[in-house]
C-alpha cells in the first residue's frame, strides 16, 4: 500500500506538471522553454505539498489547467469541447473540488474575456459569450448528476446541510496574512488553519513587476488587480471564505480552494515574465525588488517572520539578480538552467520540511505493524467466522484518545466499528452514537475512546483490542503489547424486539447517556429496564482552577462518568491523585469508563476523587453504575431470536430469522432511505427505530434480503443522459450543419 501511493502521487505530480505545461505553452506564446518553470511552480506549490495526505484533492489541481485553456478556447476560438469535458471531469473526479473549479471558471472567464476584449467592455459581445459560457457550465455540471445527486442526497442529513451560522460575518486572517502566504510558511499550526498561496518565490517577484511594467496597458493592470486583490482578501472575511468552501467552514485545512487562485497567480507572474523578457528593464526589476523587500518589511507588523519566510526573501534577491540578465538567444538556456537549479534547492528545502510535520512514521514500520494487524484480524475471524463488529482502542501511534490524527485507520483496516472519521459524515449515524455516549468531534469523527458495555453490546461489538482491561469485558487472547477482549453481552446485527406502534422515545435535553439508554432498551424489550442507575452521594468542590468529584466507595462496581461542559479546550482528568485520562478533542461530552471493577482500582474501599485542572464554571458530571444482572436479561432476551446472516458483501445484505411470535426485526445499520428490502421475496416496507433500520415480521422462518442502491441514482442519471444529448445537439451537431451549409452555399 504505501508504493502504491507513493507512486500514485509521483504520478499526479507528474499530470500536474503535464496539463498545466499543456495550458502555459497554448495560452502564452512566445514562452517556450521557460514553460517548465511555470509548470514546475504550480506542481510543487505549497497546496499540492501540503495535501500528499490528501491525494484525492490533487486531482482537481490537475483538471484546473484545462478547465482555464477551455475558457481560453471558448472566448477567443469558440470551441467548447475543451471546457465542457474539463468541468465535467471535474466535479465527477471530487465534487466538493468541482464546486470550487467551477467558482474559478466564472472568475478566469471574466479574466479572459477583458483581455479578447482590450479590457473594454461592451454589452453586445459581453452576453453571447457568458451565455455561451454559462450553457456549458450548466450542462457540464447535469451531466455528472449519475454520481452528483446520489452523493448530494446522501449528504443531506449531515455534511451536504447548510449552517448559516458560517456566514456570519467575521475576520479570520489580516490582509498582511494573505501577503505573507505567498512566502513559504511551514509552521504546522499554519498549514491546518492558515493561508496556502506560496507557489515559489520567483511568482512573488513577477506578479510585483507584472504589475509595475510601463508595457503592461493601465486598463489591463487595474483589473487584473482588482481581481488579484479580491483572491487575496478571500480568506480574510468568513463569509467570502465560507462560499468559496462549498459553503461550509472547514475546520482544518484552511482555503482549501487556494490551488484556484494560485494558478491565476503563476497567469499573473507569467505575463509578468513575458513583459520583462519583452522590455529587458533591468532598472525596474531593480525597483521591484526594493519595493517587495519594503513592503514585506512595513506589513511585518506584530507577527515575526520566520526562519522559511526568510529563505524566501533570499531567494527573490538570488531571482532577481539571475533574471537581471540579457533573456537573449545566447544566454537564455543558461539563465533557464540557474532558475531551475534554484527552484529545485528552493522545492527540496521546503518539501523536506512538510515531509517532516506530516510523516511521522517510515513505510518500513508501516508495512511490519499493518501486516501485524491484519495477521491477528484474520486469526480473530477464524476464531469467531460470524464476527461483525469489533474495535481497537489503540492505532499505530498510541491511544486514539492520545493521538486521533490516524484516526481513519479502522477504516482501511476494514475494523467495522464505532472509531472512524469521516468529512462526509451522516447525521442519523452521529446521533445514534452521540446519543450511545460515544465522544464526536465537531461531527466528522466518532471516537472510541472507553468501552461502553451496554452500548458496545447494542451495536454487536463482540471483540475488543485493548492495552487496559475494559469494564465488563472478559481476557481470551494476550498477545504482545495489548490483548483481546469479548463481550459476554454482544447482540447479533439483527434481533427482533416488541412491537411498538410509536418506537420514537421521547428525549429531553436533559436526558443524559445512561437515561437514553434505559429508555431505549426498555422499548425494545417490552418492557421497564434500568441498565444504568445513578449513583447518588457524589459531591464536587471547586478549588481554584481544580474541580474535584468525591465518589462513594463501590469497589467492584462497573461506574461510568459523563462530563458536559460549552468549554470545549482539551482538559487533563486525575483519578485518586494520578493522570487517568485526556477528554480530548472537544471536551469528552463521551462517556468514561472509572475502570472501578479492577482489583486494583480502589484497594482501600475509601471511594474515588476525581479532578478536572483548568476546569470551566459550567462543567458538570453524573456517575451511573452499571447493573450488570439487568443487562445479562435484556441480552438474553434480545438474543433468543437473532438473525442468522449468511451474506455480507457490498451493497447487499441476506440472512434468515425464525420469528417465534410476531414483531420488528431491529437492524443495527444507521436508517438509510437507499435500502430495498425483501422478505421471501417480496418487497416490503422498513422503518426508523430510533436511528436503525426495523422491519416488521410475522412468525415463522423469513429469509430477508436488502439490497442498497444510492438516492437518486436512476433521475440523476436520466438528467445526465439529457445534458450530454443536449450538448451534443446544441453544440456539436447543429453548428456542423450549419458550418456544411454555408460551405455548400459558397
């Protein structure tokens, strides 16, 4: 796996620097071999490098060049081909990218059609090419709708949902920030939540000159700055920001959309180049450098620059005096050459550094713990072959609570359990998990940081990796470093349950974990349960920053505790004096196991104190125990008619139940509207069990089968059926036979 990504983004690196040498070469004459350093620039600019971990964003960078040569072919040549099949490529490749690529379309169309133009502008000629322009954005766009909608319906309940409260208008970054982010800036804080403009020095320094030329027309200078200005302030404003990140905030990965405006800046710095190569005005470029240099200085301000940023400042001084001589016939290989040694030391210097905030572990280490892990999960299956879901409470750093940034590591070891992230995340999912007392993290991931007995028992979590004993769970297998748990109380993925008229639970705010689960379990057996009870005789102090709960003593006793707070900073959480755990990410709104059933959890029986430092005025917890008798019964009861699963694969789901007495067969699948379900054969109805999937049953043996096909699939197909013909009719077909026309009439 890692050759193969290494090798993947070798290749996209590589398609980066073919299209965009592609567009360079057929957009700017008179560039020729200094097209490599243009296509070299934007290839290793500093989004390209930041996203090596987010290899499935390269791929509109890659799309961009073409989407701009097919704007450029649409003004000035009238050929739309080119601009129809890029947009499309676009949004099917990543739609979330397609969106911000279609935005830049709009804008680069402004900028090619002032410049077919003389940056005059005239009505008459202004509305048949934005109409044109405008018809072929449309159509491209429905011609994705196959993929676009199904995706866009399954985001509905979650991500795809709009929050206008990321409109709110606000400043994130000060102008000077945007300015400075053209320098490389490798501070890892600033690569999650800062600007990410730098494309090289050597761009700082022509787009500066492009824009002090004599030769460059003042009409040209004032729109094209205009428009540069507003790509920089972009990331300034909140509400700018938020609409340019398919309007949602993102909470790392700042100006995801920068690649747009990066190319637009190499546009700039390109004919910044080209007007220098023309006039060989050695004084300006002289003037400009002074003026770089000063203007940096004054915006300097209350924030330092840094050691990188300094390098850059270097390098626009080693720029300029290479770019100060004669661009002739006799010397221009050799000044190619010196730039291009300079941009590989300058690309090295820089790659090396993110290399050393984003890659914290070889591929050697990598492949001996994945195959490890993958060794011991296929001796886990052979153990048990009807294993559905488990969890692992550590990954190849440590704790996830610890350390979350490989948090999506269940995922590509195929681990179906609660621990994921997610961008796309499901609303129905974090509300079942949310509600289980599970910790999420401003949505797009679900941490499994304490085992829940209960909760893991619901969801048929059965097996558990785990360097600690867990709450419950009984030792079967030590292996080296952590060991291998089950849960005596795990139900099957389908189980059948009362029958309810009205299975919705009412829930106040309220109603904590420990309340929502009593309530659920009690309408799925039928009848009054208290898994949980509350623990009474807790008392909490506040001294200082330090907030201390003093338990009773229950030795012996499986204890949760759940923590709620508006504070959401991480906070340290002591137990009888000592460290115990992190509520980390947000602050822990998840439940925490006290790990009170361990011999030597409370040796003197003299209760427990708990301590929260730094600790917000609005923090509070409750205690519950866990009853584990009540639990025994609800399980025994909700596993006497389990569904027998004998398919498992993909979009499809079968298995076979035999229903002693009438009732819902409850599916602990997130409720989805894209499933077809079939019972004998025969389609029937399901419903929303509190956040799964029920299907009501009559006695006897049913066979059931569930098929999933995405909402939305069959009308955004036929929508992109329509689009495609259109085009093809409206702007292929008809301007042929027009074009045979007028040749038969001359």
């Amino acid at each position: 796996m890692p050759l193969f990504i290494t090798l993947m983004t070798i290749l996209k690196y590589g398609l980066i620097g073919l299209t965009s040498s592609i567009y360079f070469l057929k957009r700017f004459k008179g560039l020729g071999a200094y097209t490599i350093i243009f296509s070299l620039l934007y290839a290793m600019s500093e989004y390209v490098l930041l996203n090596m971990r987010n290899v499935m964003w390269m791929d509109a960078v890659i799309v961009l060049p073409l989407v701009f040569l097919g704007v450029y072919q649409l003004v000035n040549q009238h050929r739309t081909l080119l601009l129809y099949g890029s947009l499309f490529l676009a949004v099917v490749i990543n739609w979330y990218s397609g969106y911000m690529v279609c935005l830049m379309a709009f804008c680069y169309f402004l900028f090619e059609y002032f410049s077919w133009a003389n940056h005059r502008f005239k009505l008459r000629t202004f509305l048949p090419k934005i109409s044109r322009f405008i018809a072929i954005g449309i159509l491209s766009v429905l011609s994705t709708f196959f993929l676009f909608v199904p995706n866009l319906l399954s985001l509905a309940t979650g991500k795809g949902s709009i929050d206008v409260n990321d409109f709110n208008f606000e400043i994130r970054h000060t102008a000077a920030a945007s300015f400075k982010a053209l320098l490389p800036n490798t501070e890892f804080e600033f690569i999650n939540t800062g600007i990410i403009f730098y494309a090289g020095s050597l761009m700082v320094i022509l787009m500066a000159y492009y824009f002090m030329s004599h030769s460059v027309p003042l009409k040209e200078k004032l729109f094209n700055g205009a428009l540069t200005i507003f790509f920089l302030l972009v990331p300034t404003f909140s509400t700018t920001d938020t609409i340019w990140t398919t309007l949602k905030h993102a909470y790392s990965y700042g100006t995801r959309y920068s690649f747009c405006f990066v190319l637009y800046f190499l546009v700039i710095s390109v004919k910044g180049f080209l007007a220098y190569k023309a006039d060989q005005n050695r004084r300006l470029l002289g003037k400009t450098l002074l003026v770089v240099l000063a203007f940096y200085l004054i915006i300097e301000g209350a924030s330092p620059y840094s050691k990188m940023n300094y390098i850059g400042f270097l390098m626009i001084i080693l720029y300029t005096i290479v770019l100060g001589w004669n661009i002739n016939r006799q010397k221009s290989q050799l000044v190619l050459m010196v730039l291009l040694g300079l941009l590989s030391i300058e690309s090295l210097k820089v790659t090396s550094s993110y290399f050393h905030f984003l890659y914290f572990i070889s591929n050697a280490e990598f492949e001996t713990y994945t195959q490890k892990t993958t060794a011991e999960l296929e001796h886990l299956k052979q153990i048990d072959p009807s294993v559905y879901r488990f969890e692992r409470m550590f990954n190849r750093t440590g704790a996830y609570r610890e350390n979350k940034v490989v948090n999506g590591e269940a995922l590509s070891l195929q681990i179906p359990g609660v621990q994921h992230y997610t961008s796309t995340y499901d609303g129905i999912t974090n509300e079942i998990t949310d509600r289980l007392g599970y910790n999420i993290s401003d949505n797009i991931e679900i941490n499994y940081n304490d085992s829940i007995l209960p909760s893991d028992a619901l969801l048929g979590i059965k097996y558990l990796y785990a360097k600690e004993q867990q709450s419950g769970y009984k030792l079967i297998k030590a292996y080296d470093g952590y060991d291998l748990y089950e849960n005596p109380y795990a139900l099957p993925l389908g189980f059948m349950v009362a029958p309810a008229n009205d299975t919705s639970l009412e829930i106040s705010k309220e109603d904590n974990a420990f309340v929502y689960q009593n309530k659920l379990f009690s309408t799925l057996v039928g009848r009054e349960f208290e898994v949980f009870e509350p623990v009474t005789g807790v008392s909490d102090q506040k001294n200082g920053s330090t907030m201390t709960f003093d338990l009773p003593s229950l030795a012996g006793e499986v204890l949760y505790a759940q923590f709620t707070s508006a504070d959401r900073s991480e906070k340290q959480l002591l137990k009888n004096g000592e460290v115990f755990r992190k509520l980390s990410g947000v602050f822990s709104e998840g439940v925490v196991d006290l790990k009170n059933d361990h011999a030597d959890s409370n040796p003197d029986q003299s209760g427990i104190k708990l301590a929260v430092e730094k600790a917000p005025e609005d923090l509070k917890m409750v205690v519950y125990k866990l009853n584990s008798d009540v639990l025994k019964e609800v399980a025994a009861d909700l596993n006497d008619q389990p569904l027998e699963v004998s398919q498992r694969e993909n979009n499809v789901f079968a298995g076979s139940i035999d229903v002693i007495k009438a009732g819902q067969l409850l599916i602990t699948l997130p409720y989805d509207d894209g499933w077809q379900v079939k019972v004998n054969g025969e389609a029937v109805a399901y419903h929303n069990h509190n956040g799964f999937m029920a299907i009501d049953l009559a006695s006897g043996t049913q066979k059931i089968h569930l098929v999933y096909y995405p909402k939305g699939l069959v009308v955004g197909s036929i929508v992109s059926v329509l689009a495609v013909t259109t085009y093809v009719v409206v702007f292929v077909f008809l301007p042929k036979r027009r074009e045979v026309r007028k040749n038969k009439a001359l």
